[in-house]
C-alpha cells in the first residue's frame, strides 16, 4: 500500500457510509476495508496514518483544532488530526496548508452551531485494529516509525490570546466568536 492507495481507502469508506464527515463511521468501514487487504498491507497503512498524522502536526493547525475545540491538549491535538484524515485527501490537504479553511467546512459550522468537539480518537488505531481483524495478532513490533517536526516558532504564543487568533485565524475565530454571541442571546 501507499500514500495514494491509502487516501483511495478512505474515499471508499466515504462513499459507503451515509454520513461521510462523521470521522467514527469511516473509521469502521476504513478498518473492514483494510482487513480484508493482505497482512503487509495493512501494516503499510499503518506508516502512512502516522506519516499523515507528522505532516499534519503544524502549530496553525493546532490553533485552529484550539478554537474549535475550545482547547486541545496533546492527545486532543492527535484526535483532531486523525477525524482530518477521516475527511479525505483534499480537505486535508488544503486545511493543513490553510487551516482558516475549516471555517467552510458544514461539518465544522454544523459543531460550531451545536457546540460539539470534532475529533476522531478511533483513526489513530485503524490499521491496528484491521490487522488484528484480519491475522488475530496485534501489529508486529516496531512496523511504523514517526518523527514529529518542530512546531512553527512563529506560532509559539499562548492559544488563550484571543486577539492572536482572530488575527491569524479570522474566518474561524469569527465563526466560533458569532457562535457564542448567539448561545449569549438564547434565553434559558
């Protein structure tokens, strides 16, 4: 398997699933897909998730995975990046080259409306789970190997500032920042 054949997967899985921005039920048609694939496959799969999750783990990205989220921790910041993956090759593409993208996204105004995270922690252990599925043994030692980068020193600033963030990330902060003037003016 490569990197192409691995993104022809979860357009697969999309196409199968009734709601292909729900990061959950592509993972599970995902993970059935692969298992049927031979062992040495799937192990590949493995490597190009997390050469995925390396080249997604950029300081803007985690910002916007912030406002969104209304904070994100370490693993919080891993799940996000892993329902991104679920969304297929172009949308994670163009969201970690730009990640103010997300703001167009329906599914991201969609949980902004509904106030729900967006995070897909069952991505991370799709190939694990297929392999086990499919040889009835975990994921042989030391298959899959990853390096994150440095972080973009020219992000390096609190993600609580939030004149920072509607600064660099405008669509989004104000697609957040509308949503809590209307949750503001809802009576109870």
């Amino acid at each position: 398997m490569d990197t192409q054949q691995f993104w022809t997967l979860i357009e697969e899985a999309r196409s199968q699933v009734p709601t292909p921005d729900n990061g959950d039920a592509v993972v599970e048609r995902a993970t059935t897909l692969l298992a049927l694939r031979p062992a040495q496959e799937i192990v590949a799969a493995q490597q190009i998730l997390w050469a995925l999750m390396a080249d997604s783990y950029r300081a803007p990205l985690w910002g916007a995975a912030y406002v969104i989220n209304g904070g994100c921790s370490d693993d919080g910041f891993d799940y996000f990046r892993g329902w991104l993956i679920t969304q297929g090759r172009g949308t994670f593409e163009r969201v970690i080259t730009d990640p103010d993208t997300l703001a167009a996204l329906p599914v991201v105004r969609t949980s902004a409306a509904d106030g729900l995270d967006i995070e897909c922690e069952d991505a991370l252990g799709m190939a694990w789970n297929a392999h086990r599925t499919s040889t009835g043994v975990d994921l042989p030692d030391g298959s899959f190997t990853y390096r994150y980068p440095e972080l973009d020193l020219e992000w390096d600033f609190d993600f609580e500032d939030g004149d920072e963030l509607s600064r660099r990330l405008p669509r989004l902060t104000e697609l957040y920042t509308e949503q809590d003037r209307a949750d503001a003016s809802t009576p109870l």
